[in-house]
C-alpha cells in the first residue's frame, strides 16, 4: 500500500466552489494587493483566535520577524528560544540584529522547558518565544510567570498549532503577540506563503501593519524602514474558506492520532505523543519516538510505500547557520536525544483506517525484524 505524508485531495474539494467564485471576483476586480478580503480574513482569523488584532503578511517567518521588530528589539538584545524548533524562528530574531539565546527542551512534549529558562536571563534579554510544536502549546503559565518576574515580552510561534487550545483558550491569545504560518503544508494552509501576526496590543498592531506596507503611514509618508510582506489576496480566499473547516479538520487529526496510538502502545521501542490534559493537541505533525534505528525504520517504510520525515533531525544549536555562538555536542542533550530518535507518520485529516493499520503494521515489522 502507498501512503503519502500528507494528502489534501478532500480538504480541496470542500473549499472548490468557493474559491473558485472568491478568484473569479478578485480578478473581475483586479484587487489583487490587501482589499476587503485581506481585511475580512483578518478579523475572522483574530477573532477565531479570541484576540483583536490580525495582520496578515507574506510568510510565518515575515510574521515572527515583524513582531520582533515591533517589540522594538534589536541589536545588543537578547531573545530566549527553544533550540528544538524549525529554524525561522531564530532567523526571525536574528534579522533584528538581536542575539538568540537557546534553551533545551521538555522530554515529553517537545517544547521549551520552562525550569531551563530562567538561568538564561540577563540584562539584556528581551523577550521568550514559546514555539507550539507539532501541535500542541507549551507550558504558557510557567512561561508567563518567568516573563511577568523579569518584565520580559513572550511571542507565541504558533506556525504548527492554529486552533489548539490551551486551559481552554485559543494559543495565540495568552502571548504579547503571535505568529502564524499558512504554508500549504500547515493546519491551516494557503495554496502559496501567507502568515498573520495577531495581538491584543493596539500599538503592537499599528507598528506591524505599518512595517508590512513599506513602513508607511498614509501612502507616501514612510515613518520606518518597512517591507513589502502582506498577505496575498488570492490566498486570503483560500484560508478563509479553509477556516470554517478548521475544528472539523482537527478534530478528524485527533481522531486519526488516537487510532495510532493506540496501535502504537502495544510496539515495544516506540514512544507515541504525549499530550497534557490541560491542552489539546491539533496534530499538525504525528511525531513518535524510535529507539535505537529511526533511520532504519524511516528507510524500511520508504520500501513499505509509506513516507515519513523528520521534524527535526539538527536541533539549532548544531546548525552551520549558528555556529558563531560557539555551542557543540552535548550542550542541549534532550533536544540532540530527540533529534535523534524523533519520526514524523503520515498525517491529515482524511487518513483512512486502513492506512493507519498498514503504517504502524510496517512499524511493528520493522521494528521486530529490521
Ligand atoms: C513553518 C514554521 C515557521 C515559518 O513559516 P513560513 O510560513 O514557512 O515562513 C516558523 N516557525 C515554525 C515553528 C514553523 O513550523
């Protein structure tokens, strides 16, 4: 059986009609840049999220850069970040001229572990950037705490996990500000880039949408060094058609995730998710453990028809891109331990249980005779 990682074929015909009536009029219109379906896409989505403000931009990583600006952080900064993410989050700090400052993961969700920040701080740190990963939101308490003790900003990297909830509150709303992703691949995916920078903020607000559009105020009156980084018209159709299906699709995310675990937990080597029961978990990426031969596994399943990848296989700390903060093996040991041992399954809402069956069938034969 051939399994792919990911496949969108059912999430694109529910959204068919509608974007294709949403082109048609954009293009009748020639209003491809900004317009009133940027500006509705906005609110729905800062709405959805249970904040005020949205701006969209050209990519999460534009997004996490903007906000980092908006922070008024720069250069002689410091930002504190997880050293097991996808790497735009520190390349969004270092654009600032800002210096990224790692710090080692939990073993069991994966995200920042907030005992390890706090010996981190100096006097010129600025802020944390709590990164949601694969899904499912970090410990925001704790980290609030520290931010509230050191008078410190937290950016919520919220690029894997629109629509998780944390003690009952969308992620992205406990934050000084958050970014989104909607590169195709994500919970919610454009058919091209697209991010959003949302907050509660007004001042945080007005810098962004104006450090989107040329830094401009009025049209040719540019009171900062801007960029041109908005939102596609096109892809604002996309994602709000997209949008009013988004519970739907992580709730059928969950459901697939738990028919894996539950055939998991029976293979021995293999350590499937652990979600808190103070969260939910939108399964952007279903990421197990495997003991000893991920590799092996990886290219066994390749053979098998069924992809899998790995999220991510050089935690930062390690990365060429990096290498002026000095730091080597062994410095981060629970990021390097599951860098090592972490592998993404096939993973959309509209998976099959056959093909579930067939995935953790292939695992459970790897691992035994492998
Ligand atoms: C995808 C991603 C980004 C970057 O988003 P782009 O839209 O690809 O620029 C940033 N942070 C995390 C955690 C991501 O997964």
């Amino acid at each position: 059986m051939k399994v792919t990682f990911i496949d969108f074929t059912k999430q694109n015909k529910d959204i068919e009609k509608e974007v294709e009536k949403g082109f048609k009029q954009v293009i009748k219109d020639a209003s491809f840049i900004l317009g009133k379906d940027v500006a509705r896409f906005e609110k729905e989505f800062s709405q959805y999220c249970g904040v005020s403000y949205g701006i969209g931009v050209n990519s999460g990583t534009d997004a996490l850069h903007l906000a980092v600006r908006a922070l008024d952080i720069g250069p002689g900064d410091e930002v504190i970040l997880p050293s097991f993410t996808f790497i735009a989050t520190a390349l969004a700090v270092s654009y600032t001229g800002a210096k990224t400052v790692f710090a080692d993961i939990a073993e069991d969700t994966y995200n920042i572990d907030p005992q390890k920040i706090e010996k981190l701080i100096t006097k010129k740190t600025k802020a944390i950037i709590a990164v949601h990963l694969y899904g499912q939101s970090a410990d925001m308490e704790e980290i609030q705490k520290i931010a509230k003790k050191y008078n410190l900003k937290i950016i919520e990297d919220s690029a894997q996990a629109h629509g998780a909830l944390y003690r009952g509150k969308k992620i992205g709303s406990s934050g000084d500000v958050a970014c989104f992703s909607f590169y195709p691949t994500k919970g919610l995916g454009a058919y091209g880039d697209g991010g959003m920078v949302i907050t509660q903020d007004k001042s945080i607000y007005e810098k962004v949408l104006m450090l989107r559009d040329y830094g401009r105020v009025g049209r040719y009156n540019h009171v900062v060094k801007g960029y041109n980084s908005r939102l596609d018209t096109l892809q604002a159709i996309v994602l709000s058609a997209k949008l009013k299906h988004l519970d739907q699709w992580n709730k059928m995310r969950t459901e697939v995730a738990a028919r894996y675990c539950r055939i998991l937990s029976g293979i021995e080597g293999i350590k499937a998710p652990t979600i808190k029961n103070d969260r939910t978990h939108t399964f952007q990426t279903f990421a197990i453990r495997v003991k000893g031969k991920r590799d092996k596994v990886c290219e066994g399943l390749k053979a098998k028809g069924v992809t899998s990848l790995i999220h991510y296989p050089i935690p930062l700390h390690l990365q060429e891109a990096y290498k002026e903060l000095g730091h080597k093996k062994g410095d981060f040991p629970v990021s390097e331990m599951v860098a090592g041992e972490i592998l993404s399954l096939p993973m959309f809402p509209h998976m099959r249980k056959n093909q579930v069956e067939y995935v953790c069938s292939s695992i459970k034969d790897l691992m035994k005779n492998g």
